[in-house]
C-alpha cells in the first residue's frame, strides 16, 4: 500500500502563499494521478486540483490563476504551490493518489495538512 505524507500547511495571511508537499511511500509499481482535495468545516471534500502521471493538470475553478499542481516522478511528490491566499481558501488540504500494484489499483488518502488564512 502506499502512505502519503503532506507537509506544508500553515497559517498566512491573505494574499499569501503556501507550498503543500505530499510525498508517497510504500511498494506500488506506478502512481496515475494525485490530486489534492480541501474540506473546510461543515462542508464536503472537493478536488482542489490533480495531476496525471504524463502531467495534465485539472483545477477547480476557484483556484485557477492562483494555484499550481506539479509532481516530481523520480521522488514520488506532488506539490501544490498556492498563490494569493484568500479567507475562504481555509480548509484541511488531503492529497489522494490512484496507483498500482501488479495489476491491481488502488487509491488512498494522505492524513491531511491545515492551512489557514486570515484576513
């Protein structure tokens, strides 16, 4: 099974910036695509944005202009680099992979990271 680790998050202040690392670990044959997920209190987990093993990218509207998925194949890590920070950006950051082993796939999800924004 593979473990994801995120890292990163934080407390900011408006129109700040945060970098979220989510590393994975573990025996798997390939990792397809991550995704990085928020859910903010009261509210249901929604895709952020994700990233494909050849490197497509998919935001959700509300962060487009302002964040950027990336991955790093060799050391198993996607990043979330996350531009001019709102109030409502607020929520705990999951980082989700779908991956291999053998012929089988999997998915799983990291423990999460806060990240806080303040106005």
């Amino acid at each position: 099974q593979v473990q994801l680790v995120e890292s990163g998050g934080g407390l900011v202040q408006a129109g700040g910036s945060l970098r979220l690392s989510c590393a994975a670990s573990g025996r798997f044959f390939s990792i397809n695509d991550i995704g990085w997920y928020c859910q903010a209190p009261g509210k249901q987990r929604e895709l952020v944005a994700s990233i494909s093993s050849g490197g497509t990218t998919n935001y959700a509207d509300s962060v487009k202009g302002r964040f950027t998925i990336s991955r790093d194949n060799a050391k198993n890590t996607v990043f979330l680099q996350m531009n001019s920070l709102k109030p409502e950006d607020t929520a705990i950051y999951y980082c989700h992979a779908n991956y291999i082993i053998g012929s089988t796939s999997y998915s799983n999800w990291g423990q999460g990271t806060q990240v806080t924004v303040s106005s």
